[in-house]
C-alpha cells in the first residue's frame, strides 16, 4: 500500500505544500485570537509528524508571524 499523501496551498497559490503519512492529531479549538482571524466560532486543526510536510512552491514566501506568544 503507497503512503497516503495530502496536498495543499495559501489561498493566492503562491505557497504550495505536501505532507505525507498519518496525521499526530486533530483537535477543534475556540480560543479567541484565532476565533478573530478566521471570523468563525471554532477552527479546526490537523497536524503531522515533523519532517512529514515539503514546500513544493514558493518557498522564498515563507514567514513567521506570532501576534502573541505561543502563536506563530
């Protein structure tokens, strides 16, 4: 059996990205600054094991942004 695979992008293309294998875990989180930048009451997360992600596209757009600590 091939490893599963899953694909995806920012939302003007400019960054694409890859990740491979199971994911560690999803969770539905409600804290308040990511309740404001996504304009709904929860949000979803699903995360990968580190080393299973590979930027395919655009990774001189790459940057880090943390509005506070913790988040970034």
């Amino acid at each position: 059996m091939s490893e599963k695979k899953h694909s995806g992008e920012c939302c003007c293309g400019s960054i694409q990205f890859e990740v491979s294998g199971d994911a560690a875990m999803q969770a539905i989180y409600y804290c308040t600054y990511c309740r404001g930048w996504s304009a709904s009451p929860v949000n979803g997360v699903t995360a990968f094991p580190a080393g299973s992600m590979a930027i395919t596209k655009g990774k001189e757009h790459l940057k880090t942004f943390a509005k506070t600590e913790g988040h970034n």
